[in-house]
C-alpha cells in the first residue's frame, strides 16, 4: 500500500526493524476500514533517536510504535506521557498532538489483558494469584497491568533473580519473587501463568517447567506467539488447563495508536489473526 500524497502517515521506529510485524497488523486494518493511510517500518539507530522524533511532524508522521531497543530512550524524550507508561518508564505508542507536542503511552499491558478477556471469555479469575516468568521489560509491563487489574498477588520468577527483584522494588506492592529453580513451586495455587521469557519461540531454548502444581482452573498465556502454540501452551492444554496464545497481545495492543492516528477503534478478527501470522516480512 503505497498511498497517496494526503495518506495518513505512522509507522513503527526500532532498531533492526525488519521482523516487525506491525506493519502488517496496521495494513491489514487501513485495508479493511478502506482508511487512506500508510504504516512503515522506520530503521532508527539509537543515536538517531532524538532527530527523528523531533522530526516527525515536519515529515508528516502522526505517530509511531516504538520496539526494541527505544521504549526506554523514547520516554525520556516525550513532553507528556500516560500514566502506565510513567511507572514503567517505557513508552511504545507516540502521538503527535496538533501543538507538534509529542505524547507518549504503554499500550502493552492493555493488549495482554484484552488478550486474555477476548481470548478466554468464560475464564472468571478471583484475582488472587497470578505468577509471571520472566523480568524484561514484557514482564513488567504484564505485571503493572495485573496490579492495575487488581490481582492480589503476582509472583516473578527469573533466571537473573537481582532483576527479578528490581522489578519488584520498582513497581511493588503485591510482588513477590520466586527462584528460577523453584518455578515449578510458584504455581501452586495460581489461577494465571504467563510466560513472558523468549524460552520456548522457534530458534530459542525450550522452557523446562513443570505444570503439576498449577490449580485445574488455572488460565496459561504465553507471550511467545511464534510458533503459535508452544510447548507450554501445547502441555497445559494436555492437562486439561484453558490457553491464551501471544498473538493476541501483539494485536490488541495495536488498538490505541491506530485509533489516535488514524481516528477508528479497529477490531481484532480472525481474518486478521491469519493474516497476520502468513504476512511476508
Ligand atoms: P523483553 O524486554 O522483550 O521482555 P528481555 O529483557 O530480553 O526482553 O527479557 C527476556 C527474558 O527472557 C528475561 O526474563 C530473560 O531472563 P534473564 O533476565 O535472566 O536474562 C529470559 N530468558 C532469556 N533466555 C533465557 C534462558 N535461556 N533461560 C532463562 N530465561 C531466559
């Protein structure tokens, strides 16, 4: 999709930038709502950074995604910022507002809840505890939004435990933190697990974890969502435990930029899902 001279502009800034999969997830949006806009991936080195947001406006961007490595860096340089991404100190969605002003925003731990809300309608949590694997910057955003969602408890296991620890200092009440050995452990009782790690995605160590101790009602989510269905998901399955798999986050999380950029509150279908999932990068 090219465009025309009048297209709505947005796109995505990380460095490499060429595994994005949002510009299929925004194409396959402006295509379905027949919006005449365009969404491009912008290969932004980290010293570049700066230039590039100030330049935005000149250049006619309405405004970006933000991946790896920027979500920290980019916070620093907006003039405003949402709340969630004030306590995560990260932003990955960038509006420029009409005063070329720029406002920043974490949409991350939205599209994981609305992930599971759409991915899991009959499952009716008490919210009592929830354990997280992992301690990056996806953790900590599934983390501020389970607190945010009133979960009692979240439980942070990780292979470094000192990060694991920051994350609680950083965003505590209600955190507590588990060994890595003792993952098995911090299960019992749980009524979600997330996997936010990179263990289990095609190319990556598979995760080595033992679904035992996790209650029959117990919800499992992972937020690799390539390959579709990973081991973990493949094993709570067998167990007879209800799944959520990564795809959703990704595609839910996109709702807010495209809404702020392109001025419609789009829909996740399965159409999309697929498309998605079968884009060329
Ligand atoms: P993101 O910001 O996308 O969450 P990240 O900061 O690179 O990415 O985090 C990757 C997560 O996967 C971390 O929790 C990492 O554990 P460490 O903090 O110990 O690095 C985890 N991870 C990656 N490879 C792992 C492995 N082989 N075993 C255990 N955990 C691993």
């Amino acid at each position: 999709m090219s465009g025309t001279k009048d297209s709505i502009k947005a796109g995505v800034i990380g460095w490499p930038i060429e595994h994005s999969r949002s510009p299929a997830v925004h194409r396959f949006w402006l295509q379905a709502y027949g919006i005449d806009g365009r969404y491009d991936r912008f290969p932004v080195q980290p010293d570049a950074l700066p230039r590039f947001l100030k330049d935005m406006q000149a250049a006619g961007i309405k405004g970006v995604n933000v991946t790896v490595p920027h979500k920290e860096a980019a916070f620093q340089l907006m003039d405003s910022a949402d709340e969630i991404s004030r306590r995560l100190s990260a932003v990955n969605t960038i509006e420029v507002l009409e005063d070329g002003t720029l406002r920043g925003s974490n949409t991350d731990g939205f599209g994981f809840l609305e992930n599971l809300r759409h991915g899991a309608p009959d499952w009716q949590p008490e919210k009592t505890i929830a354990t997280v694997l992992g301690a990056g910057g996806a953790a900590r955003a599934v983390v501020a939004a389970l607190q945010a969602d009133g979960w009692n408890e979240v439980r942070v296991s990780n292979r470094t435990e000192e990060r694991a620890l920051k994350l609680a200092r950083d965003l505590g009440p209600g955190i507590s933190v588990a060994s890595w050995e003792k993952r098995g452990i911090a299960l019992q009782g749980a009524e979600l697990l997330v996997n936010t790690t990179t263990l289990g995605m095609t190319g990556s160590d598979p995760l080595d974890l033992d679904l035992a101790a996790l209650p029959d009602q117990a919800l499992v989510n992972d937020i690799v969502y390539v390959p579709l269905k990973t081991a973990l998901l493949s094993a709570a399955a067998a167990r007879g435990l209800a799944i959520v798999d990564g795809l959703g986050m990704l595609l839910h999380q996109a709702r807010p930029g495209f809404k702020a950029w392109f001025g419609i509150d789009p829909e996740v279908t399965e159409a999309q899902r697929k498309y998605v999932l079968e884009a060329d990068l």
